[in-house]
C-alpha cells in the first residue's frame, strides 16, 4: 500500500480497481496537472482528467473520459453497443441540468460507440 501511495504521488496519477458495490467493479484513474510541472502566472489554469470505467447491468460497459477547466466539464462518453450509446444521448439533457444545478457548466459531452477489437 505505501508503495503505491509512493508512486502515486511520483508521478501525480492514480489509478483505483475494485468493486463499488457486491459484483459492480469499477477502474477509476485520475491524472494530477500537477505532473506537468510548475505553471507560470500567466499560464492557463491547470485542467484535470479522469477516466471512469464500469460495466452496468442496464447499458453494459461504459467510458466516461471528463475533462475538467475551469469553464466547466466536457465527456467524452463510449459505450460497447449502439443501445447503451442511445441511451447515454438520450440522458443527456438530465445530465447537463444536474451539472448546471452543481454550478458546473457542461461544456460539451460527444457519446460514441467502441471501436471493436
């Protein structure tokens, strides 16, 4: 545990595997703007990336890629079929006024199908 804690802190990005509920399990990575380096003032404010992975009983697997500013969030969302990626389009609407009633504007979502491997 500490030599992750270590390596978390080293290289400012942190990867979580493990279950959010009993058979729910769920791959969380955060990287930290940190990591770049010191920012000059005049620099742009630093933006954060995550990555949230899961597979839902209801839409299956799920990507959602935030990339957070300080104008707000933008998602990058992939779902594994052309039913989960309807649904997520058709949530959008619900999405952004949760956001916007958190004072976070969402700055653009774009829904895509996965690539097959």
């Amino acid at each position: 545990m500490v030599h992750q804690q270590l390596d978390a802190l080293a290289t400012q990005h942190l990867v979580w595997q493990g279950q959010i509920w009993p058979g729910q399990t769920m791959e969380w990575e955060i990287e930290d703007p940190a990591r770049d380096g010191p920012r000059a003032d005049d620099d742009p404010a630093p933006t954060w990336n995550t990555t949230l992975r899961l597979s839902l009983p209801t839409l299956g697997g799920v990507e959602a890629r935030l990339h957070l500013t300080p104008a707000g969030v933008a998602l990058r969302l992939t779902g594994d079929s052309a039913d989960t990626v309807a649904a997520l389009r058709a949530g959008q609407p619900r999405l952004a006024e949760a956001l916007a009633a958190a004072n976070l504007p969402l700055t653009g979502v774009s829904p895509e199908q996965r690539e097959p491997a």
